[in-house]
C-alpha cells in the first residue's frame, strides 16, 4: 500500500494520495469506505466517488482502479 497522507493514529480513518487524488479511507458498518476526491481542478471528478468493500486493502485497489479508468479515458480522448 501506498504510504499514508495523515500520520493518523487511528487505524479506522486514514487517507491516501494516488495520482493526485485523496482516497479518504474510513471504516464502514459492514466494511471499508473509500471517498475519492481530486486535489487539482485539472483532474476529472469521478461519478461515483465512493467504494466500498469488506476489506480495507480490497476497496483502496477498487478506488486506484476507479482512477486509472478515468486518467485512462481522458488520455485517449484528447
């Protein structure tokens, strides 16, 4: 996993920098939440910002998947 963006103590809420978007890591009632948000106005706004998944490190792979898509998308269409 990629290293921490908060030096959070707490193992339940943490967020990730990827691509230069957060990835808001926080636990869910029945699993893990992952809020995508970009940092730059530059970078496309996904439209479904949310993933969740039973396992913390599953939902973040989800999230990068998410991002990568997008990024992806945006590079064969200019």
């Amino acid at each position: 996993m990629l290293p921490l963006y908060s030096n959070s103590a707490s193992k339940l809420r943490f967020t990730v920098v990827y691509r230069g978007y957060d990835l808001d890591v926080t636990r869910a009632l029945l699993g893990w939440r992952v809020g995508v948000h970009p940092k730059r106005a530059d970078l496309p706004i996904l439209g479904r910002s949310e993933v969740y998944a039973h396992d913390r490190d599953e939902a973040v792979v989800q999230a990068k998947g998410r991002i990568d898509g997008a990024l992806s998308f945006l590079d064969c269409s200019i």
